[in-house]
C-alpha cells in the first residue's frame, strides 16, 4: 500500500455530549483534474534513463487511473492533476516492476520522483502481466477486493518473482479487514526490501488495528522519518497513537503532517480533539478554527463548529476517549 490509502478512522466524546465519528477517507468527487502536478524520472541502477517505462497513476481516494510513458530521458510529466494521495505502478520490459505511493499538493510544489529500476534476468513484464495489474488495480478502485487478490495471484502463479504484487494484496487484505493475511503479504515483501517505509508504516499500521501497540510501534521505529515525503504517512500514524490513547506523540505526528502540508484541514481538525483530551482549550480552539478556514464545506464542519460553541460557553473540562 503503499502508505495506507485512507485516513484512519477516529471517534470522540464530549461531557454532555456524545458524537460518534466514522472516518475512512476524505471526500472528493470524481474528478481528477485539479491544480497538482507530478514529474519524475526513471533510471537504470547505474543511472541510465529507461524509456517507454509505463508509469500508472491511481488517485487512492476517487479511485482515478491514468497512464504515462517515459520518454527517451527516463522523464515524465503528469500535469493538472487532483491533490491527496496516489499510487503509482513502474513497469518496464526487461525489469522489476516497483510500486510507491506520495501526496500531491495544488499549492505547494514537490521535488521530481527519481526511480531506479533492476533489471530481471528474464522478461517478467509481459503485456499479460500488464493487464492483470490494471484489471486488478480496476477492481481495487471499485471495491471489489476479493475479485482484485485473485487477479493479483494471477500474476504471481506465473511470475512469482514478481514479490512486488504482494503489496497490493496485502491492501486488498487490509480492506476486507483480514488484518492477518494483510501482514503475511507485507512481510513478504519486506523480507525482499527490510527498509521499504511503506511497507514498516503499513505493517505498524496493521498491529496497531490488531490491538498490539508495542508490535506496531516496533515497526514505526524501524522507519527514517526523514525519508517521509508524505504528510498522510505522518497523518496515519498520528491517528494510530490517538485511537490507542498515546495523545502527546499523535500530536507530534499531526504536526509533522501540516509542517508537509500546511493545508491538511484534517490534521488541524485532529489536533483539536488531541487538544481537547489534554483540556488545553485555547490551542483546541486554534485548531478548529483553522479546520475551518481551510475546509468549511467539510462534512465535519458543523461538529467542528459545535465544539467551538461548546469551548466557548462550557467551563467543564472537555475529554476525547479512543473507542
């Protein structure tokens, strides 16, 4: 999964008041145009540009494809496109397909993305291979998780070198819930690249939602903050430490995921329930006003307009709790 494709799902509770909030991923339509742009370059081992490398987008929220090819430079260029998180698939004839995921702005500008790729001895990457990743890829995006893992075993019944895929059942595990099958896709992967993020942020992920902190965070640990580009990386593990109780470091990674994205409304609206469990009123205030500066359309955007009435008017001491 790349980085965990939804925003993890949070609950509160407030004196005199009880609000229950499921959240799994945030809101778009189904559109894919926007502000953004993409661009990257691919590359050889040694650093030699590989051409014609197909370079496939998936907007993980809207569940968009679209499709890219790198030019005699390597390069690529995927403009006017929607900001959040996307996925993206390299494969090339002659070499190792390679998976990541990063986050997409339509105010700030990112770096290009620099891939390099291993050649295989044989050529795995046959145009069958391509279309079960799309076909699978396809009913990913539609839901249908159970139809895509057959379509990603398809692959691997044929090129089991192709560890790679293992990822992506892995997600479709994690979607249909089944947290144990998910880890032994990850750990498959992991074994072949032990410092993939992705894959230590996805597995800290699962035993997190499997109820063992201490596994989790052992995972966490593992990772090189400063290798992390992406401010939902840091969002989702905020939100890992706040439905587990651990209130201090979900308020350090919430804001190590607006110091990437200063516009990420969701992680001020986050901030401000970590805020209102510790009774620092003021800066809860902070945070929900800002929410709501930057997403006043938001389906949450009236809960946090109650919760500022409610810190205006309430002397009480107010309290978030993990369900």
């Amino acid at each position: 999964m790349i980085e965990m494709k939804k925003l993890t799902r949070t609950s509160l509770w407030l004196s005199f008041i009880l609000i229950f909030i499921v959240f799994s991923s945030l809101a778009f339509s189904q559109e894919w145009r926007g502000r953004g742009r993409l661009r990257g370059v691919v590359s050889t081992e040694d650093g030699q540009p590989i051409p014609d490398v197909k370079v496939i987008l998936q907007h993980v929220q809207i569940g968009a494809n679209i499709e890219f090819t790198t030019d005699q430079k390597g390069k690529w260029v995927a403009a006017n496109i929607r900001g959040g998180e996307w996925a993206i698939d390299f494969i090339a004839e002659g070499y190792e397909p390679k998976k990541i995921s990063t986050t997409v702005s339509e105010v700030l500008r990112g770096k290009p993305i620099e891939i390099s790729l291993k050649r295989t001895q044989k050529n795995i990457v046959t145009d069958k291979v391509t279309e079960l990743l799309v076909a699978g890829n396809e009913l990913f995006d539609q839901e249908k998780y159970a139809e895509a893992i057959q379509e990603y075993q398809s692959i691997l019944k044929e090129n089991p070198e192709l560890y790679i895929i293992h990822k992506n059942i892995g997600n479709a595990y994690y979607e249909l819930e089944d947290y144990d099958s998910a880890i032994r896709h990850y750990e498959l992967v992991l074994n072949k690249e032990p410092d993939s993020t992705d894959v230590l942020i996805a597995l800290g992920n699962m035993y997190l939602e499997k109820g063992d902190l201490e596994k989790g965070l052992s995972y966490f640990n593992q990772i090189d903050m400063g290798k992390i580009t992406s401010p939902i990386t840091f969002y989702n593990i905020g939100t890992s430490f706040f439905n587990k109780g651990e209130i201090n470091k979900a308020v350090e990674y919430y804001k190590k995921a607006i110091g990437l994205d200063p516009n990420l409304s969701d992680a001020y609206y986050q901030l401000g329930l970590c805020y209102l469990n510790m009774n620092e009123k003021e800066d809860a205030k902070e945070s929900f006003k800002k929410f709501l500066e930057l997403a006043p359309d938001s389906p949450k955007a009236e809960t946090a307009k109650q919760m500022l009435k409610y810190l205006e008017n309430e002397s009480e001491p107010a309290k978030v709790c993990s369900l």
